[in-house]
DNA sequence: GTTATATATGAACATATGCTCATATAGTTC
DNA sequence: GAACTATATGAGCATATGTTCATATATAAC
C-alpha cells in the first residue's frame, strides 16, 4: 500500500482542527468557556469564580478572542464575555458529559 | 453573584477533558488518529504516509497508548495499531466533517 | 549465532505555553 | 482633572511539548 491509497486531510483542515483542540486543552480555558456556556460574565467575575488573578483571566480572554471563540461587549468599565462559537461549546459538552456518564 | 450559583466542572472532569483535548491538538497525533480510524495501520506504514522519522511516530504512539486512544498487536517484527477509543474518535471526526463544511 | 528488520526509548534541544509582575488604557465619579 | 475601577497588554520566567539523534530490544532469516 502507498501514499495514495488514503483519504486525506488537506494541511489547513489538520492546522484548524489543532487549533480548535489547543483552545479546549487548557484547564482554564475549559472552565472559561464551561462558565461562558451557562451565562454572560464580566471578567472580574470569571476571575472570581475561577479564583486566578485578573491578569491571567484577561490573557486567555485574549487568547479565546483571538480565535473568535469568545466575543465581548462593554458597558461602562465593565467587559461582558459570550461564546461565539456554538461548535466549540458543543464539543466541549460532549466531551465533559461523556466523561461524567463514566 | 457569588461562587456558588454555578454548575462547577469537579477538579477532575476538567483534567480529563483537558488531556483528551490536549491529545487532539497536535497536527501529527490528529494525522495519526484520523488514519486508524480508516483501518489497522503498522508503525512503518504511518511513518511511510505521514513522511515523519519512525522515532517521531513511535514517540506519539507510545503518548497515544499511554492514553489508551490506541492499542496495537504485534505480528513478527511488526506492530500493527489500532484506536481503542471511539468516543474520541467520533469527536475528532465532527470536528473535521465540521471544518470541512465551511 | 550473526545479520537484518521493525519498533521502542532515553537524552538533548528548540519552541510553545501559561502564569506573574508591572504598567497602560479607558471609562466613571467626584 | 484627579482618583478610582475594570480590563488589557508586554516582558520575563518556568514548565511542557515535539522533534532529532543515538541506542536498545526483540523477532526473523540465514
């Protein structure tokens, strides 16, 4: 058998996969998006739900934003976070309740 | 609000989400796991297809075997692998069929 | 038993990741 | 506009990750 004998993935659909599982490997970046699929929050609020520093919270945020995962919008001072990718939050909920029926 | 009006993610469900998730992220574990899951494939064949040094596949299955995603049985010299997950396989294909789609 | 083949494994290294600390930004209140 | 509040961001650092290189192991063939 050969190179040629399989149905492969194009290198841009292995790159995006990547991405999309990089984002859900992170414990925190789970419990961010955990939280954001249940409820709107405001940083300060995840950052006390989650008990990390401001700082820590802020960078994931970014890092999810980055990936168009997360959207916010503002009021005031205050930054409300909402998923933005039904997908994502999904398979993130298949997996943990696949891993809670164990 | 206060920390406990939420639904929380015991310390050790996220652990394990996390390290399923942590399994997907990499290009070559996702090129792996996707060619198992379309048949039984020995080392030297996927380091054949994937064009990777028999070293470096043999390193990420032996952190695939050391999750159980996949198991292997030994014919002479050679090994022959197979997932031994379904549910991560599933999940990996919706992620893929969904990329896929766009 | 020696050689060849298939795979596994340990050490080393370069890069990626996630946090902390310090500071910047921007809206609010007085 | 000065002080306060909420959030973002850059630099630095320790750890994790994925590969390569060299070598070990185990079966097979002769």
């Amino acid at each position: 058998m050969n190179q040629h004998d399989h149905s492969f993935l194009s290198p841009n659909t292995v790159d995006e996969a990547s991405r999309i599982f990089k984002a859900l490997a992170d414990p925190t970046r789970i419990k961010i998006l955990y939280l954001l699929s249940q409820e709107e929050c405001s940083v300060n609020h995840i950052t006390e739900v989650l008990d990390m520093t401001q700082s820590a919270v802020s960078h994931q945020l970014s890092f999810l934003r980055n990936l168009r995962l997360v959207k916010y919008r503002r009021e005031g001072n205050t930054f409300y976070y909402t998923y933005d990718d039904e997908h994502v939050i999904t398979i993130l909920n298949q997996v943990l309740s696949h891993i809670q029926c164990e």
